[in-house]
C-alpha cells in the first residue's frame, strides 16, 4: 500500500509496465502540457519535427507491447527495429523465417 492507497500491479496495463524510464517521463511531460508538442519540443530543446518523430516511436512501442502475448519472439523483433536496432527490412525476414521454422 502506497499512501493509503492500494495498488493492485495486475490491474496496471501491460504498456505501461513495458515503458522505459525516459519513455515515461515523455509521456507524463507530454501529458503536464496537454498534448503540445510545441511545448514538449521546447522543454527538450529539440525540433517539432525530432518530437513528432519520439511520439511515433513510442506510440509504435505501445502497440507492440498490447500484442506482446500474441508472438513474444516476433514483439522482441519488432521492437529491435522500432528502436533502431535493426532495419525493418531485416525484422520483417527474422520474423518471416521464425514463422516457417515454427510450422
């Protein structure tokens, strides 16, 4: 129990536990200036553009994370690629073969 309030962790979505620290302190940053990424790009310092970019990213990594039971290999893939990792080319092929192997 936290503060008088009980937290139940199984009852915390699957996407916000996979969230990295800097991933979460974006989204809370992003959430305290009400979704302007304008303001967000200013508090960063960076570009409109570079912000736009690491809000797709992490919308990406969200999604993959919602599906992470389905395949956890193929999620482990995904996510190398939605962080650069590696190119989607080469994701989209391990998985391809990964697919076949299991058949």
């Amino acid at each position: 129990m936290k503060g008088g309030i009980k937290i139940d962790i199984d009852k915390i979505p699957q996407w916000i536990l996979a969230l990295e620290q800097e991933d979460a302190a974006f989204l809370k940053n992003f959430i305290l200036k009400s979704g302007s990424l304008k303001e967000i790009a200013k508090l960063y310092e960076v570009s409109y553009p570079t912000v736009r970019l690491r809000l797709d990213k992490l919308i990406q990594k969200i999604e993959i994370s919602d599906h992470k039971e389905e395949e956890p290999f193929s999620t482990f893939i995904k996510g190398l690629a939605v962080d650069a990792r590696i190119d989607l080319e080469t994701a989209k092929l391990i998985i391809e073969k990964y697919k076949q192997e299991r058949k």
